[in-house]
C-alpha cells in the first residue's frame, strides 16, 4: 500500500514536542479552518515532486505558511518550524499501520513575509523539499 506523504507530514509535526512547547498549532491540506483566528499556527500544502507510484520513495516540495497575530509572531513560528525542518536526518513517522522514514529535509527558499488580502492575518511563507521512504516491516 502506498504511503501518504501529506499524512505523514502532517503526523510528523503535529506530534513534534517543539511545536507542542511552543502552541503551535498545525493543519494540513485544505487549510486553515472556517472558525480560525489568527495565532501560532502552521498550515502546509504540497507543491509536488517526483511521481512513481511503483516505488515507495517520494521526493516532494511543501508549502509552509506560518501565521501570527501579528508579523513578529508569525517570524517567531517560522523561527521554530526552521529549527523542526532544516536539515532533519532520518526520522520514523507512524502513520496508521505504516512506518514513512524521513530521509532529508531541506528549505529550498528563503522566507517571505505577506499579509492575507481579504483577512489580512500576518504570515511567512516558506518552502521545503522532504524525502521520504516506505517503510516495510
């Protein structure tokens, strides 16, 4: 069975103890909820990546918007989420009954400041190339 790489991403840093430390909320894809306010919070989506469906190996960009009430709490939850991410080595992700290896993580952009248009809530978007295998047990 194949692995979700979002599912994965998404246990990975909501079971992450320096995100939990920091109240840092996270959602994946779709998004934010309808009820959201601004706060730490890290939503994610996949910019996709290599596709073979017959290997277990996924090699895909992601998304990273890291919100706050404000610009410097936004830069603040960036800050965390860098030191989470970077250049993260091998790490197990359990995932229902699967095991996802991390093999690298790595930005692959600089962050950048914005402001939502329509609810103008504070964000850093930032992108990352995550590797991952299947793990079979």
């Amino acid at each position: 069975m194949a692995i979700d790489p979002l599912k994965a991403v998404y246990v990975f840093l909501s079971t992450n103890s320096a995100l939990q430390a920091n109240n840092i909320a996270v959602y994946g894809p779709p998004g934010l909820p309808v009820d959201w306010s601004p706060s730490k919070t890290i939503t994610f989506f996949g910019g996709g990546g290599i596709a073979n469906r017959d290997l277990p190996i996924y090699s895909d960009s992601y998304r990273f918007y890291c919100y706050g009430s404000t610009s410097l709490e936004a830069r603040f939850v960036h800050t965390v989420l860098y030191g989470v991410l970077h250049r993260t080595g091998v790490t197990d992700v359990v995932v229902g009954s699967n095991i996802v290896r991390i093999t690298y993580i790595s930005e692959i952009s600089r962050p950048t400041d914005g402001v939502e248009q329509v609810t103008e809530y504070p964000y850093v978007l930032v992108l990352y190339q995550i590797k991952m295998v299947e793990v079979f047990v």
